[in-house]
C-alpha cells in the first residue's frame, strides 16, 4: 500500500465492514474507513508499558485533510519517543474536572455551607451568574492568568449582566461593573484555594497577584456631613408620610444609617433577637456574616434613636421580623425603595445602603475612637477590615488640616492676599 494521499484516501470504498488503511511512511498513521462511508485519521503505538493502543485524529473534512493529519501523527509519535502516552493523557483529560464541576463541589461543600445565609445566596448569584457562563468550561487544572483576567474584563463591562427571574418578586437585574467583577474573582481564588485542600487543584498556574482590580478601601461613597443626612431623613419623612414608602421600609433605612447594621442583619431582624432593656440586639451566629465560622452571637450596641425606631415596629412573635414585609414569607425588600430615596434625598448615585454602613464607620473613626471601638460597633471580626476606616479618617483630618493651615501657610510664603486683614479696634 502506497503513501497515504488526498486522492487515495477519497478513492477508497467503504465495505460491509470497518477497515484500515495504513501508511506506508509512518508507520502507525492511517486512516479507518466506515460502512457508512466515514473516513477517520488514527494513529496507532504502543505505550510506555508496552500496550498497543489508537490515538483518533479526526475525521476527514475541509478542516481536516491528510497532511494536516499525517503533522499532528507526526508530532503524536514524537510524544511516544519521548515516553508520553498520547491516548492515555487524552482520556485522563475527558475524565478531568471542569470549573462548572469544581464549583458544584464548592457548594455542596461544609466551607460554603458554613457560610451565612446571605453570603450563601450572593456567591451562589455570582457563581451561577457570572463565573459559570465564563468559565464553567475550562478544564479546572488548565485554567490561566489570561482566562482569569478576561473573565474580569467581561463582568467589568457588564457582559454578564442579565434580569433573572425571581420566586417571590418577578424580576431580578444582575449588574456588573468593577465591584461586580472584583467579588466574583475573589470568589474564584477562594473556590480554587479550597480545592487545592478538597484534592482537585483548580487554577494552581494563575498568578492572582498580576490581575488588577480595584484596591481596598472605601469601596462606596458615604454621606459626608450633618446637611446630607438631614436630607436623608427629612426625604424618608416626607415620602412616609405621602404613603410612598412604607413605614417599616423608612425605619428599617434609618435604623442602618444610625447604626451601620449590615441590611441582611437589618431585613433578617427577629424580636428574639432585640433587647430594648439593655438597649441593644444580639444577632445569634446563624444570623450574621461570621457567625456561622466563629460560632459566636454578634451584640448591637443601639443609640437612643434606633431604640426607639424597634420600639415603634408593631410587636410580633419571637420568631417573627421586627421590620415586616408587606407580603410573603421572606425579609423585607430595600434595594428599590432606597434607590427613590437616595435619588429623591440628592445623594450621589454610588451611595448604596452598604455605603450607609461605611458612612457609620468612618465618622466613628474621623471622631477619634479607636480600631478597637470601631471593630466593636460594626461587628467585624477582622481588624483589617475596620482598619480602613481608620486610614479614612486619618486622610480625612490631614485634608482638614491642610485646610486649617492653608492661611498661615500662605503668609508664610508671602502670600497675604489669600487673607483678608481687619485692623483691631484700639481701646480707648
């Protein structure tokens, strides 16, 4: 049988059986002919452990013609010279996990599960979302630098964004944008750092530390000042009292503000949970972000004013939700009502309720208590995460600082017009 070529391989006829057809050149390159008529490159070799086995190229097409086929047996029987079992690895990689596979691991795993309820429904959101539709198809152990980092790219520019479909409220808008994508990456190296410990390493060649994102910080804007929140609370006022928002609604959002309670903690509030006698909430572990990994109750300390906000709430069941939904079963809804009143209020577009939080923190900072205190009034486990009220506040006095010297500093270079003198009035 002569070399394999274009003309010979189309000549040949399929029979009542499969065949083969081999080259007389390289040796273990051929092409197998179907009773239907289907022609298909193999190559054939023996393994390192002396196994005789068939590598499938592909199937004769407009893609793929004999060359084409006779290079990869060509680089296929280079693999054998040097020890690699071409078959062997191509069925290990079918068996392989997917990130799609990886991440349906992750939560069913004790990790996500220990997880707050809350936590657990946004990472679900996000993994189902965005990272899945991504990556949901990359091998888990080939996964790269560059695949990670147009992922990001893609939620960054709202290529993932979509409007879902909800049990109890109709439609969903999944967002993207920076913080978007921030999350859902950060997300992925949490996910790929607990399969390295669940034994199926996922993302070990992504160097995490050369994909940019966003820095730590005050991730949202704050209300800044005394005039800000009194355009806050004079717009929940008014829009209570023209019956545009419901009451427990417009408490639920002041409570926030004075308090800079998380709004899954705020929604998810049970009357067991409040004790207005020693003026404050113990959150149980199951109900707060790092109760469900520190087994611990998380204790609210609350102002006069927020006492007064659970004081006024119709007293329910101590199972029930002090701030109560208007119907169904589930916690009460603010995303849409706060963004009427951010917009009603003048506030700047990326003040979000979590940002009501920081707006508590910081001014807690900027009024001199320390990490210890702030760590204290918003619940956080972590100094880190307090500290960078902290580095806000001290940036904040410098600026005021800078501002209070900025008269003296400009006589000091002899820059008196920037001052208005007033001659003292003599004694007489």
């Amino acid at each position: 049988m002569p070399k394999l070529s274009k003309k010979l391989v189309e000549n040949e006829q399929p029979g009542t059986d499969q065949r083969f057809v081999w080259d007389t050149e390289l040796k273990g390159f051929g092409v197998k002919i179907f009773p239907t008529g289907v022609k298909t490159f193999v190559f054939q070799y023996r393994s390192p452990e002396g196994k005789s086995k068939r590598f499938t190229i592909g199937k004769l097409s407009d893609s793929l013609t004999v060359e084409q086929a006779r290079q990869i047996a060509k680089d296929r029987h280079r693999d054998v010279l040097n020890g690699r079992d071409p078959q062997g690895e191509k069925q290990a990689r079918r068996q392989a996990p997917t990130l799609a596979q990886v991440f349906e691991d992750y939560l069913a795993s004790d990790a996500f599960k220990e997880k707050a309820e809350s936590t657990r429904g946004v990472d679900t959101g996000r993994i189902n979302h965005h990272l899945r539709p991504l990556l949901g198809t990359v091998f888990a152990d080939k996964l790269t630098t560059n695949e990670v980092k147009k992922a990001h790219r893609a939620i960054n520019e709202g290529k993932t964004a979509t409007t879902v479909k909800t049990k109890a409220r109709g439609l969903a808008r999944v967002g993207g944008g920076e913080g978007t994508a921030k999350k859902a990456v950060t997300l992925l190296r949490t996910i790929c750092k607990w399969s390295t410990k669940d034994g199926t390493p996922a993302g070990a060649a992504v160097d995490w530390s050369n994909i940019k994102m966003a820095r730590d910080g005050m991730r949202e804007a704050i209300i800044e000042d005394a005039d800000a929140y009194g355009r806050l609370f004079r717009t929940l006022d008014t829009m209570q009292n023209e019956k545009r928002i419901r009451d427990a609604v417009a408490d639920a959002i002041r409570f926030i503000a004075l308090t800079g309670t998380r709004r899954s903690e705020v929604t998810g509030l049970r009357w067991s949970y409040v004790d207005l006698k020693a003026g404050q909430v113990v959150l149980p572990p199951q109900a707060h972000k790092t109760g469900h990994r520190s087994g611990k109750p998380k204790t609210i300390a609350l102002p006069a004013q927020a006492q007064v906000i659970l004081a006024r709430q119709p007293q329910g069941k101590p199972d029930e939700y002090v701030f109560r939904p208007s119907k169904g079963i589930g916690p009460l809804a603010l995303s849409k009502p706060w963004r009427q009143v951010r917009e009603e209020a003048g506030l700047p577009d990326d003040i979000g309720l979590h940002g009501l939080r920081h707006s508590v923190g910081s001014h807690l900072a900027m009024s001199g208590a320390s990490l210890v205190e702030v760590m204290a009034q918003l619940g956080h486990s972590d100094p880190k995460t307090s500290l960078r009220y902290v580095h806000y506040a001290e940036a904040a006095r410098s600026t005021l600082a800078e501002r209070a010297a900025a008269v003296a500093v400009a006589g000091l270079e002899g820059k008196t017009e920037s001052a208005e003198v007033v001659p003292l009035r003599r004694r007489k």
